[in-house]
C-alpha cells in the first residue's frame, strides 16, 4: 500500500486527541451523575443508556473522522498496466561548442543566446522525442532520442566549448554521428519523421557541405539550420586578463563572422534560420517543424497505482451518518 499524500496522516494525532477528550468528558460526567443518588435508580427513571452504550456514539463519531483522514491520505492498493502511444517526430539537436560560439555579437555570446533559444523551443516539440548532440572538431551525442525533455534542458545548462577535447568545426564528423541517432531505417513502416536541427555559426573547417547535405538525405532525415552571429562578425573571448581574446599564429587577433552559405548548404531539405543581434526567426522555426509528418512511436506500457480512498471515505461518511441518526439519551455509570 501506499499513499498519495501520507504526510495527511498526522492528522490522526488530533483524532486522538480527539478521543481522549471524549473520554476524559465522558468520565467527568458519570462522576458527575454518581453525586446525584443511585445510578440503578436513576437508570430506571431516566431510561438512561447503559455504560458500555455510553461509548457508541463517541466511538462512532472518532472512528468516522479517522477513516476520513485515511481517505484524504489517498491509499493505494494494487496496480493497473496501461499503453500509453505518442504521435510525433524524431529530431536530433546538434549544437556548436567551438570556441567562436563564444563571440560576443550576438548578446550575450553566440552560445549563451543559442541555449536561451533552444530552451525557448522544447515547449513546442512536447509529445516529439528529441536527441542531443554536441560538436566541434569531434561529434558525441550526449542524449539519445527521447520524450523526457527534461534532460536535454540539464545537458543544455551545462554546454560550453570546454566539454570538447578537439576544437574546430567539423561536420564532417557531425554527419555520421547524426545518422547513427536515429534507431529506424528511413523505409521502415510505421517510422516517424527523423529530423535534425544544427545550430552554430556555420565556420566549416572540415568536409565539403554539398556532399555532407546528400549524405544527410540519403539516409531520409530532413535538415534545419539554426545560423547564430552577425556577418559583421565579432572577437573571441578566451577569459584570460592579459590576452582578453583569441589570437591566430601571426599574433592579429581572430574575428569570427556568421557563414550562413554552409548552413543554407546543409539545410537545403528543411530550412535555414537566424539567431541575430536583435532579431531571430524561432517562431518560423517552430512552425517548420510542426509541419513535419508525424507516427505512432511504439506502445509504453505503464503501471499505474490505483487509488482506493473511496473505501474509507464512504465508510466514513456512513459511520458519521449512523453516529447522528442515533437516539440521544442520558447516561449513568453502571
């Protein structure tokens, strides 16, 4: 057994006390009546109850108020198995942990603002199980493809170029990674829509994107773009007070700019949007994405507790009813 809200069953310390004042009460009153002459007489004159029925109404009265505090508890007693089937779509997020998403032209830094956005998207992709994936010069997923959304917001919360131990932007590395997310073949009956997002500031140092695009619908998933910074571009921070920002081997300190070309490349199949300084395209984004075909994932069974406090509260209720409909008559000690 158990309860839906057990810490209601404190509630049974003031039945108690409850009882206990009944008692006391009742014992103050059989004194009281004995000082008056002898109880078998005045049993006789007064058709007075006798002293073990003294006890059924206030008996009644506390074992009705304690079978409500039960049922307020909520008791629980066995359990049913449900199916539970979700309709939607498979998507796959793909984030940039390269150090240029730490520029600061888009407020207040490329990374910062692309985590605010996405945060912003998971209410609209509830019911769609999503994945998570992030990439530099290497590629790892960190969630796999899900409907407990909550745990893409805490792998989100923590995302930064330092999780990643090979920088640069590699999408080559990025495509096989996201094909192997999705756990269906692209002709499999009854296989939701697979999708992936890519949000980053499109500098590719790796790969040839017309050929990674082909790859990607090949293998039946549809690609979004998510392009983060300004053309005009901006400097990189490294947190360091004597070289406050990134610097190239010649020494000229490195300013990295939006490449939305690759993004716009790679996203050909879904579509390509832009997180600016002041403006950005998410709610296009969301209604991209809610266009997508969607299917029946497969069946979750799920084993439900059943609640049973309506045993305790009927039964309650009709002892309280039978407490009131009962005669009400002197009593004295017997």
């Amino acid at each position: 057994m158990t309860w839906t809200t057990p810490s209601s069953l404190w509630l049974l310390a003031l039945v108690i006390g409850a009882a206990g004042l009944l008692w006391w009460a009742l014992r103050r009153r059989r004194q009281a009546v004995a000082t008056f002459g002898d109880p078998d007489l005045i049993a006789r004159l007064t058709q007075a109850t006798t002293r073990h029925r003294s006890w059924l109404r206030p008996g009644l009265l506390v074992a009705g108020l304690a079978l409500l505090v039960l049922a307020l508890a909520g008791p629980r007693v066995g359990t049913t198995e449900e199916e539970i089937t979700h309709e939607g779509f498979d998507l796959v997020i793909a984030l940039d942990l390269s150090r240029s998403m730490r520029a600061e032209d888009v407020a207040p830094s490329r990374l910062d603002r692309a985590r605010g956005e996405l945060q912003r998207l998971l209410p609209a992709l509830r019911g769609n199980r999503i994945g998570l994936v992030f990439f530099a010069g290497e590629a790892f997923p960190q969630a796999p493809l899900t409907l407990d959304h909550s745990a893409i917001r805490l792998f989100l919360d923590v995302a930064g170029p330092d999780l990643m131990p090979l920088q640069g932007t590699n999408f080559d590395r990025l495509v096989s990674t996201l094909i192997d997310s999705f756990d269906k073949a692209p002709e499999a009956e009854g296989a939701p829509a697979r999708a992936v997002l890519l949000v980053s500031d499109g500098e590719n140092q790796e790969g040839t994107d017309a050929e990674l695009a082909r790859r990607l619908e090949a293998a039946g998933i549809l690609t979004f773009a998510l392009g983060v910074g300004t053309q005009r571009g901006g400097r990189i921070p490294t947190g360091d007070a004597d070289q406050p920002f990134h610097r190239d081997g010649n020494g000229e300190v490195v300013t990295t700019r939006l490449t939305p070309e690759t993004l716009r490349t790679l996203s050909q199949s879904g579509g390509y949007f832009h997180i600016g300084r002041t403006d950005d395209s998410l709610d296009d984004l969301t209604a991209a994405l809610d266009r997508l075909d969607r299917a029946a994932f497969d069946a979750l069974g799920r084993r439900t507790p059943v609640d049973r406090y309506q045993w305790p509260l009927v039964l309650g209720v009709l002892v309280l009813l039978t407490e009131r409909l009962l005669p009400r008559q002197p009593e004295v000690p017997a």
